[in-house]
C-alpha cells in the first residue's frame, strides 16, 4: 500500500510538470502536439491524458477569465 501511494504521488508530479509545460508552451506547439498524437487512444494510457491535458490548455486559453 505505501509503494502505491508513492508510484500515485510520483505520477501526480509528472502530471504537474506536463500541465506547468503546456502553460508555458506556444499555441503552435500545442496544435503540433495534437497533430502527432493518436486521434483514439486507449483509456487511462499516457498518450490519452496528454491529451486530454493540451486540450485542456487550448480550452484555457480560448475562455475568458
């Protein structure tokens, strides 16, 4: 149970870092993210929460504060 929650937090801080990425990224990087990345991916795999987190950031960056 303790290597669990570690393998949890150590994910949880490499999700950070990806979203603190993205913040930082240009819209052309993020556009070319979402051009290579598979348009299905299986569920709960890396290549879906990337992008599910680039969208995330062009919705950001679309809505008015």
């Amino acid at each position: 149970m303790q290597e669990a929650a570690k393998l949890l937090t150590a994910l949880g801080d490499c999700i950070d870092a990806i979203e603190a990425y993205l913040a930082a990224a240009q819209r052309s990087t993020l556009d070319s993210l979402l051009a290579v990345l598979p348009a299905k991916s299986p569920a709960g795999s890396a290549t879906m929460v990337m992008t599910i987190l680039v969208y995330r950031e062009l919705d950001a960056r679309s809505s008015p504060h």
